[in-house]
C-alpha cells in the first residue's frame, strides 16, 4: 500500500505583528488588540492575558481564525447584544484573508447607545483599522534541503547557492563536510537538484530536511 502523500501546504496572509490600536466613537473607547496566534491554546491565552490587564472595561469582545484555509474559527459578543461585537468583527478577519489571528476589541463605554448598527460598525472599524495599522505579511511555505558538501568546495557552494538566490538557513560542520540548509520555495525543489548537479559538477548533494515558511510583507493591503 502507497503511503498518502502530504498535502501541499499554501501561502496564507497573517498580521505583521501583534499590536494594539485605539478609536473613539461618541465618547466610547474601542481598543483592540491584534495577536498572531499558532492554535486554539495560544487564542485563548492572550484573550484570557488581555481580559486580565482590562478587567475594569465593560466588554472584551473577541474573535480569532486559525488554521490553513481559515479553518477554526470563534468569536465572543462579551454581553453586547448578540452578534453586535464578535460576529463582525470575525467578519473582518474573514474578509481580509486571515488566519492565526486573534482580535479582542476593549470597549470602555462613554455613556451614549449607539444602537445595535452602531455597535456593528464600531467593532468591526475596530479590528479593521488595527490591522491596517499593523499591516499584513504573507506566509510562504518552503521546503528545506540539507546540501552536504565537503570541506573544500563548501564555501564556494555556499557563496553560489547565496547568489543564485537561495535562502541560508543554517550551516553545520561536521566531520565529513559542511551541511547546508537552504529554504527553496517547493514548486522549484526539482528545478533546484538539476542547479545543484550542475553548479557543483555533482559533488553536493540535496537531501529534504523539512519545510518552513518565509515572510514577505503585503505592501498595499494591510
């Protein structure tokens, strides 16, 4: 029986970075808070961190998706009337692309309603401005080869593998050679064997060692 291959894994969009912006609407403060986040764990521990550190606000309101392809995903109105808080702003995330995020949005109420419309569209201003305050970045996957050479021609393989274009991950010596780790984006592994046999006169060899992913920033959609 044939072993079920892996499944391709895809670029997906995320924040840059965690961070937190602030809007005013009739007096109400709405502070979110943004977060990249691996799984449903680490969503929520910074919910739980940031309902700690505002434990004097009215609401925490929150929202995270995680997983390829926006897979899991949760969202919490915190006692505003339901689906005034959580929902939209899920839908903010939803609508930008995003996965491994996680939003909570602090609401300090200023003393005037804003009715369940203008809840809606405060939260989900909320979350989208922060994150084009923050920014977004792209997540490509990329597939790790180790290359092994000897002492001798390391460093020019090296130094070819760095002009080429290729990612240095790491080196490691050893007593045999020197293993290079290179990032090679995993449509152009074959492409990448057929350099290397070339650029080394077949004297490097590639071995997969993995994969990872780069991040390359999204100029214009954050």
């Amino acid at each position: 029986m044939s072993a079920t291959p892996e499944p391709t894994a895809r670029p997906y969009l995320t924040i840059r970075r965690a961070g937190t912006h602030e809007i005013e609407i009739k007096k109400s403060r709405f502070i979110c808070h943004l977060a990249r986040v691996a799984d449903e764990e680490e969503a929520q521990a910074f919910i739980a961190g940031i309902r700690k550190q505002y434990w004097d606000a009215r609401h925490n309101c929150t929202a995270f998706v995680i997983g390829d392809e926006q897979r899991r995903e949760r969202s919490s109105d915190d006692g505003e009337p339901g689906g005034t808080a959580g929902v939209p702003m899920l839908e903010v995330l939803r609508r930008r692309g995003l996965t491994d995020t996680a939003a909570v949005v602090t609401r300090y109420f200023g003393g005037i309603k804003l009715g369940a419309g203008g809840l809606v569209r405060a939260y989900g201003s909320a979350v989208s401005e922060a994150v084009d305050e923050i920014g977004l970045l792209e997540r490509r996957p990329v597939a790790l080869l180790a290359v092994t050479a000897d002492h001798v021609r390391a460093g020019r393989v090296e130094n070819d593998l760095r002009a080429a274009g290729y990612a240095v991950s790491g080196l490691e010596y050893e007593a045999s050679g020197v293993r290079i780790e290179v990032g090679v984006p995993e449509p152009e592994v074959a492409t990448f064997h057929t350099w290397l046999a070339e650029a080394t006169g077949g004297t490097a060899v590639a071995v997969p060692a993995g994969r990872t992913y780069v991040e390359v920033p999204v100029r214009g959609r954050g």
